[in-house]
C-alpha cells in the first residue's frame, strides 16, 4: 500500500467529518505499530480486506468524540447503540467509498463495530500497520490500515 | 412421432395386463347384458307360448258352458222365438272353437295369431311330453270341434241342435281341460327350465366379470404399489445424494430458476441460504461483480442453446473461480474461492435443463497462491543468500540490528511528532543521518536491494527536509519507505535463519589447520591414538586417528587438560558408540577402520577451537529415546514428544547411556555430561553435529585465557542433517 491509497482512507474519512460537521479531524503524523500495539478506543469500526492483499483497515474513535459527533448532526440520543452505530457508518463510509476506488483487487467486506477493547479483532501478525491518528474538537480517534 | 410412439408402445407395455383385463371385464360385462336381454326376449316369448296354451283350458270351459246354455234354453222354453239369442250364441260357439283351432294351428307351426307379437319360441313339438299331450288335445278336441263346426250357419227360427255337441263334448271336456292344463303346466316347465339355463349362464357371466374385476384390483393394486415403492426408492436415493454430496447441486431451469431440490451442501458452500425455486442470478448477484454478473447471464444464456457446442464455450465459464468474501464477527474478513460449473440437461436433443455444481476450492487456490509465492519468495531469497553467504555473519548480524534500531528511531520520531508542525528538522536531520549510515552498510555488505531502498529514503527525506511546515501528509510517504525497509529487513533476518539451519550442519566443520608431521608425532597425539587402538581392540573395532593443528602441549595447563580430556572422552565416545565393526563397515561403504580425526587451531580471537569428527554410525535419537526412558529420565509420552534434536542433547545429560551393559568403557553416562561440565567451568561452549550412520563431530570452543564460570555453557548446537 503506497501513499496514495493511504491517503484516499484519510480523504474518505476527513470528507465524512467535513460533510457531517463542517469541520475535518486533525490527521497527525502517520507512524507504524506492532500488531499487538495498535490503539483500540471505545468503539471501533472494522472493515476486512481480502483478496490481492489481505488484513482490515478500522477507525476506532472515543466515546467523547462519537457522543460530540452525534450532538453535532443534531442526534440527542447518545446511548451506546446510537455511538456503535455511529463508528458503524463511518466504517460503511470508508467500505463503500474504498471498493469504488481500489476496484476489484480489494475486496473489501462490509463493516462490523466492536466495542471497547476489542481484542477481537484480527490483524495481520506479520506486518507492521499504519497508524494514523485523528484529532477532532481534541477527542482522539486513529484509522489503521494494517496489510499484508 | 416415433418417440411418441415408442413412449405409447411403452406404456401399454408397462400397462398391458391392466388393459388385457379391463376388456376382459368389459366383455364379460357386454355378455351379461346380452344374456339379461336374451333372457328377458326368450320369457317374453315363452309367456305367449303357455298364455296361448292356458287359453286352451279357458276355451274348452267357454265351449262347455255356451252349450249347455244353448241346451238349456232348448230344454227350460226360455229360448228366443226368433231363435236370435241362440244364433249369437252359436255364433260364439263356433268363435271359441275357431280361437281354440287357431292356437292349435299356430303350436303346428301355422302363421301367427293376430293378437301375438311376436313368433313363438316354445311350442309343444320340441319336447316329446308337451307333443304327447298336445297330440293328446288335439285328439280330444277333433271330435267336438267336428260338432261345433256342424252347427255351422244357423238359420234363423231354427232351434240350434247342440245334443250331438254335448254328447261328445260331456265325456271329453274334462279330459281336454286337464289335457290343457298338462300341457300348460309342460310349457311353463320347460320355459323355467330353459330361463334357468340362461339365468346360470349369466350369473357365471357376472361372476367371471367379478372375479375378473378382483383380479384387476389385485393386479393393479400391486403394480402400483411396486411402481410406488420404485418412485419411493428413486426418491429416497435422490434425498440422499443431495443430502450428503459435498457439492452445491441443482438444476437451472431456462428462466434461471433453481429446481425444487438442492443439495444440502449449496447453502454453506456459497454462504447464503439458496432455496429451490428461487432465482439464481438474484442469489449470485450480491457475490460477484457487475461485469461477472452480466458475464454469468451470456453464459448461461449460450448454453441453453442447443446449436453451441458446449464443450467449446465451457472455457467461457466466468464463475469457473470466483472469490466471495464472508465477514465473521471478529471483523476479519473470510476469503473463499467458488467453482461453478454447467452441464447440459438434454431431452432428445433439445437443452432442458443446466445441472449446476458448486464446488469450494478454497484450499486448492490457496495452496496454488501459497505455491506461486513460495516460488517468488525462493526466487527472492536466492538472489539476496548469494549476498549474505558472502557477506561476514558478524556484519550482516549488525548491520541488521543497528537497521533495525535505526527504523525504530525513526519510527519513534514519526509518534512523537507534534500534530501541529510535524518532525522538526533536526529529527529530519537525524533520519537521514540513520538512513545514510544503514545505505553506507548495506552497500559494503553488497545489499544491492537494501541499499537502494536506503537510497530512495534518503531522497524522500530530503523532499522532506526543504519544506518549511511538515503536515501529516507529507510524513506519509515516509511511513511508507520505513514500513518498506522493516519488511526489506525482516526479509534478510528470515534468509538467514533459513541458511542457519542449513549452515548449523556446515559450520560445524571448522577450516582444517595445516598438516604439520610434526605435531602429529607429538607425545599427547601418541597417546590418543595409544588410548583409540586399546580401545578399539578391546571392542573387536580398527580405528585410525588422525590430528592436525597447534601443539597443544603449548596451551596453558588448565587448557591442555581440558583439551586432553575431552578428547579422551570423545575417543572413547567413538570408539564405543561410533565407530562399527569391520565388517559392519564394510557393509556400508566404509573403510574397515574407523576415522577419528581431531583438529585444535587457535582462532586468534583469543579462543581456541578442538574439532573432533569420527565416520562411525552418528547419534541414533530412537537409542536415546529408548536410554532415557530405560534410565527414567522420561516417561514413554514425554519421549515420545521430543524431537531428534532434543532427543541428541540429552548425550550431555548425567546419568543417560545408550549402552545396556555398564562396562569399564561406558555404560555409566557420565563421560560427555563430564566433558561438558569441564568446559562449562571453563567459560567455554560445545556444539554437536551429527548425520545417522555417517558421522558424529564434536566442536569446543574454549578461551585461551580461563576464567572459570559457574553458570551454563551456552545451549549445545545440534544439527541432524
């Protein structure tokens, strides 16, 4: 995965914060983490990749920041299944956005939410993944993209 | 047509007894009618035939009573002066007596009366009794009918004379009545008898019918019952199939409808439920993309016409291997590989029908996948092996770690950077400063690859540096060149462990030291080869020892002692368990004497190295195993688990001999456990190296300067190759 591809995952999800509150996150420096060292938030939206290459891309955000975004579109019901669903669509955003760029070499899953420390979720062990953190009204989230 | 016919001439096959037997029913059936008919005809006749007969007796009384009124009158006065009433009365007479001829007549055979309907059936002439009495009546009547004829034309005023009537008519009336009665009373025997006749006929018509109708009953009852229990059959074989088949299997209809029945295996094979009847292109539809969809459809489309080949565009096929995902819960994405194929289902000649097979090739794809990337990954590491068996293992060795730092620095530098400015550019400065010094390295060690990807880093660094502000997006190009020489690295470190399994069995054979005559008629080299041929005699072997290296009587004492007992012990080691009789030897190939050769070199990195190498039979680890579980030492399950590895590392462990007697040789296992203690103490390390019937090489390396340690040797190497 090159810079550009990594680079249209940060485009999908700046785009979606923009549309959603005028306002796109804060993307800080892109550095790499060990699978067993990559940050999980309160609730993360995972999307599998499979095909060419193989592994998952989330987002993985706080509670704050989804109970803020929430607040934002005008949602007042910030209950736990409002915030699953919430980093759900993200995730959906980034799945639908990404098979219409990358085509038929990913095949790109539709996404599934975990919540808190989501030691579930199955990342490639061999390869180091990106991590690229996200800020937003100073609430923390990352997306990693994590390949083989 | 002729199918047709062919199908009809099968069925009546399949059905020709029923047929035979319902137009046998039929026909009894017509015959029963029939007889009911001729039955009810011939009674019909019959009753004329007595009726007539009964009028016989009712005319005789008439006759009788007529003339006796006329005889009365004539007697009594009371007859009619004009003799008009007498007239009439004769004239009756004369009418029951030409009725009474008429019937007579029509019994003979004479025309038909006009009152009868039809001809008669039964007349007394067939039967010898009925013609006897109506001989009888006939004789009886003669007489009076000659007397009532001659009152024939009265004439008016005249006084009918019937005395000469009467006369013949007194005697014989009754006679006639009962002659008539006889006779009727014949008829209607024989009428009953001959009805009985046919009702008999008939009813053995009905009951052939009805026996006929039971055995259809029978017959058919059966034949449908078999013909269920083969459709029963048929059915069941089919459920079980489909049941139990590995295989998506069902039938396409040319709408693109599934058949009513699909294997059981369908649904978990393409991961979504697939029910019969359903649509087929709406099933695949969410599985595939657009432009295989459409694909899908021409195919399919193509082959429901019966004037393509099928073999010719069965390479058509577009779902021959299609990749369908599956998302289980954890978020990871499960992959699998479908085959689908079609096959004509043909009547006559016409495509009825596409058998559809839904196959899970997964596991052959992926290993074909894992099979292509083994082949470039090979092809990879041969290129970058020939490199690091070039290159010096101490190098390589930090080349890579100070890599491996370096990209961890920068890495770090990435995490730390500040959200706002990005890497500052004197934490630039210092990535490039790593990047150069890891270019510089991999190029002495001539890793082209290495270097170049070191290279274009640098250059991204640099594009980096000239920028006053660094966003997030200018660091991505970076993280991506760092995960790039991470995976370059890891790449290095996985050939070299590759080539450390090979290299564990070659570096063992240290560079042999130069043969010095001199050395080798040393008085220690004497008494090794002294102690292997005792030894050798002792146990019926022929060994010969060969040594080459430094003197070792100019090592310091503790060292030479060192030396020497370990090289005792590995003599009597060989000599022992090693080295095979002669002629065992000779079996193998071998020459008849064992080879013990023994090197010491001083590595000039202020260690010394002692080599010592016998050709005899090598380590057998099932030996081992066996000593260890004999000794106690293991229990047969954990012995089992150990590999030959494991198992050839217990030789170092007290207490474990692979010799079942203990003799003044070995047996007791305490020789290696007490070489290997030695040089333990002696801060030095043993490796072993050994191949199964081909040799056994021990390699020491000991300090030259001692500095006794109380902690264990370094673990033992053990290669089997």
């Amino acid at each position: 995965m090159d810079e550009q591809q990594l680079r249209v995952f940060i485009d999908i999800v700046s785009q979606y914060f923009e549309r959603q509150t005028g306002k796109a996150p804060e993307v800080g420096s892109p550095y790499l983490g060990d699978a067993s060292a990559l940050p999980i938030y309160d609730f993360t939206g995972v999307i599998g990749i499979s095909g060419e290459r193989q592994g998952c891309v989330y987002v993985t955000a706080h509670r704050d920041l989804l109970r803020q975004l929430l607040l934002h579109v005008g949602e007042a019901d910030v209950s736990d299944t409002n915030l699953c669903d919430l980093v759900g669509e993200v995730a959906n955003t980034i799945s639908g956005n990404a098979r219409r760029y990358f085509g038929p070499d990913f095949m790109i899953s539709v996404p599934v939410v975990v919540s808190g420390n989501a030691r579930a979720i199955q990342v490639p062990r061999s390869v180091k993944a990106y991590i690229l953190p996200l800020r937003w009204h100073k609430f923390e989230a990352a997306l990693v993209v994590s390949l083989q | 047509m002729e199918g047709a016919y062919a199908m009809l001439k099968l069925g009546l096959g399949k059905y020709r007894s029923i047929v035979v037997l319902i137009t046998l029913f039929l026909v009894f059936d017509v015959g029963v009618l029939g007889m009911t008919f001729v039955i009810s005809r011939q009674l019909t006749a019959d009753a004329i035939s007595i009726n007539l007969a009964g009028q016989h007796r009712y005319l005789v009384q008439k006759l009788a009573k007529t003339a006796l009124l006329i005889d009365q009158d004539a007697t009594q006065g009371t007859f009619d002066s004009s003799g008009r009433s007498s007239l009439n009365e004769v004239k009756d007479l004369i009418a029951t007596a030409d009725r009474f001829n008429a019937i007579i007549n029509t019994f003979d055979g004479g025309a038909k009366l006009p009152d009868m309907t039809e001809e008669l059936a039964l007349t007394p002439s067939q039967d010898e009794q009925a013609a006897a009495m109506f001989a009888l009546v006939k004789d009886l009547w003669a007489p009076i009918n000659s007397e009532v004829q001659s009152l024939n034309q009265p004439k008016d005023g005249h006084r009918p004379d019937v005395g000469p009537l009467l006369q013949v008519l007194i005697p014989s009336n009754l006679n006639l009545l009962a002659s008539s009665h006889l006779l009727t009373s014949r008829l209607e025997a024989l009428s009953a008898a001959k009805a009985a006749r046919l009702r008999g006929g008939q009813m053995a018509g009905m009951a052939a019918a009805l026996i006929n109708f039971a055995f259809i009953l029978y017959s058919f009852l059966g034949q449908l019952r078999k013909s269920d229990q083969a459709v029963e059959r048929a059915q069941r074989e089919t459920e079980d199939i489909l049941r139990t088949t590995q295989e998506g299997l069902f039938l396409l209809d040319p709408d693109f409808r599934m058949g009513s029945q699909t294997s059981h295996a369908l649904s978990r094979i393409i991961g979504v439920e697939a029910k019969g009847g359903e649509n087929f292109l709406d099933l695949l539809k969410p599985l595939v993309t657009p432009k295989t969809y459409d694909t899908t459809k021409e195919y399919i489309e193509l082959l429901l016409r019966h004037d393509v080949k099928e073999k010719l565009v069965a390479s058509l096929n577009p779902l021959d291997c299609i990749e369908i995902s599956a998302v289980r819960p954890s978020g990871a994405v499960e992959s699998r590989f479908l085959q689908i194929r079609f096959n004509r289902v043909l009547q006559g000649n016409k495509v009825t029908h596409l058998l559809v097979t839904v196959n899970d090739i997964t596991r052959r794809v992926k290993l074909e996948r894992e099979l292509k990337d083994s082949e470039r990954r090979v092809q990879d590491q041969m290129g970058m092996m020939v490199n690091i068996l070039q290159a010096d293992p101490r190098q390589l060795q930090d080349f890579l770690r100070a890599a491996s730092d370096g990209l961890n620095q920068i890495n770090e530098d990435l995490r730390t950077a500040s959200p706002t400015t990005g890497v500052s550019t004197p934490r630039v400065d210092a990535m490039m400063r790593i990047a150069h010094r890891l270019k510089g390295d991999a190029a002495a060690l001539q890793l082209e690859a290495v270097s170049q990807s070191l290279h274009a880093f640098e250059n991204v660094l640099q594009e980096l540096r000239v920028l006053t502000r660094r966003s997030s997006e200018d660091l991505l190009p970076v993280a991506v060149r760092v995960k790039g020489l991470y995976a370059e690295i890891a790449a290095i470190q996985d050939v070299i462990a590759r080539i450390g399994q090979v290299r564990g069995v070659v570096s063992v054979e240290p560079p042999k030291p130069p043969h010095d005559p001199e050395v080798a008629a040393l008085a220690f080299v004497r008494q090794w080869r002294s102690f292997a041929q005792q030894l050798a005699q002792r146990h019926e072997k022929a060994v010969e020892l060969s040594y080459q290296g430094i003197d070792v009587e100019q090592l310091s004492p503790q060292l030479r002692d060192a030396v020497n007992t370990a090289v005792n012990q590995f003599i009597r080691n060989a000599v022992v368990h090693g080295v095979e009789k002669p002629a065992d030897r000779k079996m193998r190939g071998k020459s008849e004497a064992g080879r013990l050769s023994v090197y010491v070199s001083d590595q000039g990195d202020g260690t010394i190295e002692l080599s010592f190498r016998d050709d005899g039979r090598g380590i057998n680890p099932e030996k081992i195993r066996a000593a260890a579980i004999r000794s106690g030492r293991l229990s047969p399950e954990a012995a089992k688990a150990f590999d030959a590895r494991q198992l050839t590392l217990m030789i170092f462990e007290p207490g474990l001999s692979t010799r079942e007697h203990v003799d003044e040789d070995a047996g007791r296992g305490v020789g290696l456990d007490a070489v290997k203690d030695l040089i333990t103490r002696l801060g030095g390390r043993i490796r072993i190296g050994t191949t199964s019937g081909e040799y056994c090489h021990f390699r020491v390396q000991l300090p030259v300067k001692v500095e006794p340690r109380d902690d264990h040797i370094d673990a033992p190497i053990k290669e089997v190759a």
